[in-house]
C-alpha cells in the first residue's frame, strides 16, 4: 500500500469516481450508502444486543462511509484509518468531529488488541498486494473482539461492466480483482473460523424498481460486486 499513490488523487477522488460509475446511473454517495446500510443490517442481525459497536473503517480515504455510518448506526464509534494522508486531512475537513481519522503505515493496523466490534474495508484489497492480504486480514483478527465481525466489500471480476469501471479508472490502474473465494481463501488462512459470501448491485439506476429482489439474489454470483461476512 503505498502512500504517495494515493494522496495524487486524494482531491480529485469523488470527482473521477462520479465519472467513472455514470454508466450506472448513480452517484458515489449511492455507492457509499447501501454498504453501510449492509453493514447495519448484517450486524443488527448477528448482534442485536450491541447498539454502540466500535468501527474500524479500512481504508477510508476520503471519508465517503461517514454520514452514512451516522445514518444507520448512529450510536456507533467510527475510526478511519488510511495510508493517505491527504485522503484522512480532506475526510477530517468534511466532517469534523463525525469520526476519528488515523494514518495507517501499511503494515501494522495502530491499536491495541481487540479494540473493535468491526472492521469495515470498502473495495480496498484489489488495490493491495495479494501476498499481503493474509497478514492484513490476521491485523483484522487482532484488533477485533471475541465475536467480533469482519466485512470485506470487492468488486466483482466476473461481471463486464465491473472490468470496464476498473479498466478505465485511473485510482483503479494498478487493480487485481479478487475472486470471492480467494477472498473467503485468504480469511480462513487468518483465522476467521467462518465466512459466507453475498453479491450486490445487480440493477442499474434505470431498473431501480427491481431492487427490490436483490435481497433474494445475493447467492447469486451475477453481482456487480459482493461482500465477505467473516467471524
């Protein structure tokens, strides 16, 4: 993970994002959202009694999961952590006071042993070395409670217009797509005793109104991207 890539387009990220994804339809703040509202509802689901979970968000960048986190668990405590530190000074300046932001070298995730209820990375790891992932997912073990929850969002390498996003974005130029079940691979190699995996996005803006199925489709590997649940 390196620094200086990633604060080169620290600026310019939403806008170069909102042009990339103008195929679908939808903004980044849609694609920002329904993640955490994911994250909401698998952790009120697998842990109700928890109202005020502590979360790591790996890789945070600009900040974009913030008021979103805010929204659907608003009693949360939200950490950001990134190896750009341009990304985490424009994230504090949106939104100050709203989470903690912390640069991150890498290498070594900066807190203490279970620290947290969940950790949180948004299409992250394609972006990170794959000989890597095993170590870093090991880091989510640490820093994570008994019963805590990983949640790992990625693109999906299958669908075709998840490749042309990432083919003709320039943040996404040194991108390897990661297969789910090389993603689930790499957890268990870390210790995750269990993971399951579940696809998303599978309508554009302009089939919105069949959205609705999505929640009957996420066994389905036709998604745009998909997340790992892993404990």
């Amino acid at each position: 993970m390196d620094e200086a890539e990633f604060d080169r387009f620290a600026a310019e990220y939403r806008s170069m994002h909102r042009a990339n994804i103008a195929i679908t339809g939808e903004d980044p703040d849609y694609f920002a959202e329904y993640k955490i509202r994911d994250l909401a509802a698998e952790w009120n689901r697998l842990q109700p009694s928890v109202k005020a979970p502590r979360i790591l968000d790996f890789g945070a960048g600009v900040g974009a999961s913030v008021p979103f986190v805010g929204k659907h668990l608003p009693a949360a405590e939200l950490t950001c952590l990134d190896v750009s530190r341009k990304s985490l000074e424009l994230g504090q300046s949106r939104f100050p006071g709203e989470a903690k932001f912390q640069l991150f070298d890498g290498v070594e995730i900066p807190f203490a042993d279970a620290s947290f209820d969940l950790v949180f990375a948004a299409c992250v790891f394609h972006h990170i070395d794959p000989d890597e992932h095993t170590h870093l997912f090991r880091e989510f073990r640490r820093v994570l409670l008994s019963g805590g929850l990983a949640m790992v969002y990625e693109h999906n390498p299958y669908h075709p217009l998840t490749r042309r996003a990432v083919h003709t974005c320039p943040f996404d130029e040194n991108a390897q797509l990661i297969r789910s079940a090389d993603m689930c691979n790499r957890l268990a190699q870390a210790g995750f005793a269990s993971t399951a995996v579940k696809y998303r996005v599978f309508f554009p803006h302009a089939l919105r109104a069949l959205r609705v199925a999505e929640s009957w489709l996420r066994w389905l590997p036709l998604g745009a991207q998909y997340y790992v649940l892993a404990m």
